[in-house]
C-alpha cells in the first residue's frame, strides 16, 4: 500500500502516520518528492481494519500495491535508482563496465588483468573466489585466499571489486572484503542466502536465474530488500532455451521490460550468454541500445589455460578494442561510456 501526504503535509504528521503504520506491524518506506512524500507500507493489511489512516491529519490518499515485488516495483518508487558502489554509479547517464577473469587463479594474473581492465575503461573489478561449478571436480575457487587477492588488486588499480557468494555461512566473510556482493544464476531463488545478503550493507548484483521468470527474477530482488538492503542491481545473463548454438540465450526484452515494471537498475552479462567471446560485442551493443545501464564481462590474460571459462572471455587487447566501439552506440542512445 502506498500512503500519499498531502503537500502541506508537516514533517510531524508524516512522522505521526509512519508511527502508526509502523505499530501497526507493517515495514515503512518514505520518499520524499519535490512536492509530495509518499509511505510505502509493506505488511498484512488487514491490520488496516482497526484503524482508518486515510482520516489522519496529512493523508491525502491511499493506493493499493498491485505487483507481488512491493518495494522493487515503480508502484512505489516511480524514479530509476542509481546505485552507488562506493562512487562508482549503476543506473545513471553512464554505461558502467564491470570486468576481469571467472575466476581468480594467482595474485600475479589477476592484478595484471585488474591493471589493463582500467586501462581499457572498467570501473568494477569481477573474479569468483568461491566458484559453484557443474561438475565437483571442477576448479572450486581459492575462497578467502581469492578474496586476499582482490583486496590487493584493488589497491593496486583503486577498482571497486565485485564477487558471488555461494553460502549463508560466508556471507559476512565476503561483504567484509568487496565492494559489492553477487548472487549467481543458480542461487537466484535461494531464499535463505537472499535474506542473508538483504541484511548487509553491500550493494548486490542479482544475476537472471537459469530458467526464471522476469517476475520470479523481481520476487527474488523482493526478498533482499525485504531484509533491508535495497542497494541491488540486476544482471541479465541468458536463460536456457532449446537453442544450443550459445551457451544461454540472451533476453534483449528482459531489459525494456525490467525498465518499465521496477526502477532498480539492470545490467547485462554477454559472456555468459554467449559461451563464446566471438559474440560478447554484439550482444554488449545490443544491450546498450535495449537500455541497459551496464555490463559484465569476463577477460582473461592467457583464456586457453583459464582454469573456468576460457571460450567465453576476452583478451585483454581485444577488451580495449570492443570498449572504443561501445562509445559510438552508447552516446546514439543519450549514454556515455566514461573515461579511459
């Protein structure tokens, strides 16, 4: 439910009216417009029966949330929401690039390519410390020792770094080290882990589960700003269809869509996508031009010998090189890429 004050609304009787929805057991949410301030109230509304808040003193009306994601949805929020990752911003006029290797192999590789991702233009450093993989024979990550080296690397190149954590066990762990926390693909709808990440102060990026839904992906936003975190940005990484040629199939619609039901920003993963870095330009520019506020691609130094993902990362040549040619689409549709 959304609750609308009046402009003339005093500061004490939109306080009065949160105290009361507040009591009432429901989670409130203020923004303060130019002219109005509106309360999302978040809760069992037949608490609703005991009390008439439309005649308290400044309540100009009251409107139903109609979409299950209450808080992700523009019912209640109608501006978009720039995420601020610690000065780097995720939803504004620039097209924010997040890049670097799947994993985190050595200390030595990882900062060099943390360096030439900076060069080439990146702003948010990505490496998988702890690495869920298909097969439990695969390279697993180097968990707290990988998360060591992204601090260093960050410190070397003044990147913000960006990793997925896999368990509700390591979650403190991981927000102690990282800018911004991830939740990969196959945890999209891991509820416990959501409302563990919803109860840090980290941003997190919220990757497109295999097969879900646009609204199940939202529901699933829902559940950490549910916990109290609404600093998320969505990923967009292709879902699996019958198609076999990539690796997912991209959804370019995903992000008008996203656009259109919630004001939380969207990035898109084209190397998970694609499978193959032979298409990472392509669909990066489509995105671009679909709207999206960023993307997240994997470079590597030496991808044949990559330990997790080599078909599908760049190298980081060919990473410069596909930035400048990013510059010309984003700025025909009103975005900048930033400075190299």
């Amino acid at each position: 439910m959304i609750i609308v004050m009046s402009k003339n609304a005093t500061k004490q009787e939109i306080d009065n009216v949160e105290r009361k929805l507040t009591d009432l057991g429901f989670k409130t949410h203020p923004i303060t417009g130019e002219v109005k301030t509106v309360i999302g109230a978040i809760g069992d509304k037949r608490a609703l029966n005991t009390v008439n808040i439309s005649t308290m003193p400044g309540v100009e009306s009251l409107v139903p949330i109609m979409k299950p994601f209450k808080l992700a949805g523009r019912e209640l929020r109608h501006e978009p929401t720039v995420a601020d990752i610690g000065g780097v911003r995720i939803g504004g006029p620039e097209i924010t690039v997040i890049a670097g290797p799947c994993a985190i192999e050595s200390e030595e590789s990882f900062i060099e390519t943390a360096k030439k991702v900076r060069e080439a233009g990146a702003s948010i450093l990505r490496g998988g410390a702890f690495k869920p993989r298909s097969s439990p024979y695969s390279f697993q990550g180097l968990e707290e020792e990988g998360l060591k080296i992204m601090a260093r690397a960050r410190e070397a190149t003044g990147m913000k770094i960006v990793t997925e954590v896999v368990d509700t066990r390591d979650v403190e762990m991981v927000a102690s080290y990282v800018d911004m926390i991830q939740i990969g693909a196959r945890n999209m709808q891991n509820f416990r882990l959501l409302h563990e990440v919803g109860l840090t102060s980290k941003p997190v990026l919220l990757k497109r589960g295999l097969a879900a839904t646009i609204e199940e992906w939202l529901m699933a936003a829902e559940y950490i700003m549910a916990a109290g975190n609404e600093d998320i940005i969505l990923c967009e990484r292709g879902i699996r269809t019958y198609e076999t040629s990539t690796r997912n199939t991209i959804d370019i619609s995903a992000i008008p869509v996203i656009k259109e039901l919630s004001h939380l920003p969207i990035i898109v993963d084209p190397s998970h996508a694609a499978g193959s870095w032979k298409y990472v330009g392509a669909l990066s520019k489509g995105a671009i031009a679909a709207g999206a506020d960023g993307l997240i691609i994997e470079v590597h130094i030496d991808p044949p010998n990559a330990l997790s993902d080599g078909p599908q990362s760049l190298r980081p040549g060919k990473f410069a090189q596909l930035m400048d040619e990013f510059r010309p689409v984003a700025e025909a549709v009103g975005r900048s890429m930033g400075a190299r």
